[in-house]
C-alpha cells in the first residue's frame, strides 16, 4: 500500500513540473519577437482609388531607428511619400500613387530579442496617374532614419507576409501539455477510485 502512494506522489510531482516548467519557460523568448498583423491596404487588394497613406500593425511597438518600409509601384518607382510615423503598434507612411498596376510595401525590423522581420504586402491600384519616367540607375527609394542601427550578419530568410507565426506555437505546445497532464491525472485518480 504504501508503495502505490509513493508512485502516486511522485507522478503527481512530475505532471506538476511539466506543467509549470512548459507554462514559464517559453513565455520569455516569444514575447520578445514581433510580426505584421494586419495592413491598410490589405495585402492583395484591388483599390480603384488611392489612399493617402499606408499604414502597418504589428504585434509590438516598432522602434523607429530600427525600422525600414519601402513603397514601390509599376516599374519599379518609388511610390513613398514621406518618412514613416510610428504611434504605438502602427507604422504609416504616406503614399505617391502612380501608374495603376501592382505596388509592393516591404518593412524589416529589429524585434527586442534582434531577430530581423520582414516581409511584404502588395496590392493593386486599377486607376493611376501617368508614370514618371524612372532614371535608369535610381534604385527604389527606402525611408528609414539615418540612425538605424546595423542589422544582424546573417538575416533569417523570411516570406511574403510575416517572418513567422507571431509566437503563437508555444501556446499550442503549452495547451498540449496542460491537456496531456490533466488526462494522465485523471487516470490516476480513476485507477485509485477502481482499486478501493
């Protein structure tokens, strides 16, 4: 008898030390990262008419010396208006509409751990004014403050859109082993209640 309680505690203290080590340990590095999580214009939209300015959300306060965005339209013009705002999670930037067709909007940015975001939003504007003619070896203009900090050596590669899924994995694997743990107790408690 007293064996059984013995084996009963001691899987009681390593559910309980899962638990609490999965639910504190993940929490710090994914707080830490930021994402793009939604635009104006969307991405993939089709805008009959011009908006005046584009604006960026992510999931934590972008800092101004550590973040780009670059607006280019058809043809590979600079479509960007003006240095970008920050006011809390929002970035803006203002916008210089153009030809119609497909304008690109890429960001990066430092997030507080260092690790570089980037991505891309595109949308499309069916009505335009007519193109300027782009110099030849003028290259997309980017707006960023002259005291940007230097970027990382080796960048991640990150796709269109976001770099990664904002952090929220860690939430699934925590949740997985809080259900896990509240099944495997119970067990126990079950078995216990079968062997009295």
């Amino acid at each position: 008898m007293g064996g059984r309680v013995a084996r009963v505690a001691r899987t009681w203290a390593v559910v309980l030390g899962v638990v609490a080590a999965s639910a504190l340990l993940p929490a710090v590095p994914a707080a830490a990262h930021n994402s793009l999580t939604g635009s104006d214009p969307r991405d993939g939209a089709r805008l009959a008419a011009a908006p005046e300015r584009i604006e960026l959300r992510f999931l934590a306060t972008p800092k101004a010396a550590t973040t780009e965005v670059t607006v280019t339209g058809p043809d590979n013009v600079a479509a960007t208006g003006g240095a970008p705002a920050f006011a809390g999670k929002r970035v803006t930037v203002p916008f210089r509409p153009g030809a119609a067709g497909l304008y690109i909007v890429t960001y990066r940015l430092a997030s507080d751990d260092g690790h570089p975001v980037k991505g891309e939003i595109r949308f499309t504007l069916t009505t335009g004014t007519p193109a300027e003619s782009p110099s030849a070896s003028a290259p997309p203009t980017t707006v960023a403050p002259t005291s940007a900090a230097p970027t990382p050596a080796s960048p991640t590669p990150a796709a269109a859109g976001t770099d990664d899924d904002g952090g929220t994995g860690w939430l699934w694997a925590a949740g997985a082993v809080v259900v896990l743990a509240a099944l495997g107790g119970g067990l126990l408690l079950r078995r216990r209640a079968a062997r009295r």
